[in-house]
C-alpha cells in the first residue's frame, strides 16, 4: 500500500489530467446518460441506481483491455473496432426502439383505472435488478465513445512505464466516480417535482430519449459507412 502510494504521488500530475478528462467525458451527455435518465423516469430511483453500477463497473473492461495492450489490436484492426461500434449501434437501436413503443398511462382503461401502487408493481414485473444492471453494463461496454476515448487515453495520457498498480488505480477511480456521477443523477431525477411532470408527460419523454439513443446509433453508423 506504501508504494503505491509512493507511486501515485509520483505521477500526480499524470492522475489530475486523467481524472479532469474523464470527468469532462462522463458528464457530458450520451448513451449512458440517455439510459440512466429513462432508468429513473419510467422505472424509479431503485433501477437507475442498479443501472449506474452496471455503467460503473463496465468501466474495468475498458480500462483492462487498455491496460493489456488489446486496446492496440483493436485500434490498428480495422474490421474489429468497426464490429464493436456496430455492436453497440445495434444494441442503442434496440433499447430506443423499446423506448419509441412507450404509451401514456392513460392509453387504456385498465391501466386509468389502476392504483399508484399497481403501476409500480406491473414496472417491477416489466424490469429487474438483473436486467437494470446488465442494460447499463452492457450501454457501457458498447458505447464507441468510451472505446474511443479509452484507447486516447492509455495511449496520450498514460506512459509506457506508468506502474502497472498506478493504471490500476486509474481504472477503479474512474469506474467508482463513473458510478457516483451517474447514482447522483439518478437522485436528481427521481424527485418528487421530476417526476411529477414525468407522470402528465413521461410517454413522450420516454419517446424522445428512445430517439435520442437511435440518432446516436445512426450517427455511429454514418461515420462507420464514411
């Protein structure tokens, strides 16, 4: 524990840049942004929550293939970065599409006539701990935009002969401030107030992060068609 404290105070200058580029890269908005939103809207703190630890942890798969040395295989193999990216477009078409089919609560006359706690028992039926944690992991872990900014990462900012403890270290900062910004958002999101005007206006919300998530998808697709 000595040396790597040792370790990182010696390359403290090293730690603030990293930790000040991926605070930008975290709270700027994207697929795991879109994901954790529509997680606390429709389904409530508890599952936006789950989902934010799912995009936490998802953080160590990037960070160890950086680490390892993949991150280069999958920079200088063309054909390999192009099937992650339409991976993880396809996976983004896939959740908006789900979000696109959202209907207003007051769509029929059985879900009109339902109680406030039936409402969230029939979403707990629809989502799970496992499903919340796996859709934010799995958003995480194909989002081209943390590929990408992984592999600039460990390759600009990162030495050759940064200690292999000190990556590490990296890499659980990174996944724990991922977690809390996003666990923080959640929160944010899940107040009385957010979710009041969610409750008159939430299919639409709904429909417009579903968009949101599919322009991405397209977006990525373009780039990889160009």
């Amino acid at each position: 524990m000595q040396d790597l404290i040792h370790n990182i105070a010696d390359y403290w200058q090293q730690f603030l840049l990293i930790a000040s580029a991926h605070l930008l890269a975290v709270m700027s908005p994207g697929p795991d942004f879109a994901i954790v939103m529509r997680q606390s809207l429709v389904f409530g703190k508890r599952f936006a929550i789950i989902t934010s630890l799912g995009v936490g942890l998802a953080i160590f798969v990037h960070v160890a293939y950086a680490v390892l040395g993949i991150g280069l295989l999958i920079q200088s193999t063309e054909w390999l970065f192009k099937l992650i990216q339409l991976a993880g477009a396809g996976y983004l078409i896939y959740i908006g599409y789900g979000a696109l089919r959202a209907q207003s609560d007051s769509s029929s006359a059985n879900t009109a006539t339902q109680s406030g706690e039936a409402k969230a028992l029939d979403k707990r039926n629809i989502m799970t701990d496992r499903k919340a944690f796996r859709q934010g992991f799995v958003t995480n872990v194909l989002n081209p935009k943390a590929t990408l900014f992984f592999l600039s990462l460990f390759t600009t900012l990162v030495d050759a002969t940064t200690p292999l403890a000190v990556q590490s270290f990296y890499g659980v900062w990174m996944a724990v401030v991922t977690a809390a910004w996003f666990v923080f958002l959640s929160y944010i999101l899940a107040s009385n107030k957010v979710r009041g005007f969610f409750n008159q206006f939430g299919h639409w919300i709904d429909r417009v992060l579903g968009g949101f998530l599919i322009a991405l998808a397209l977006f990525l697709l373009w780039n990889i068609v160009n």
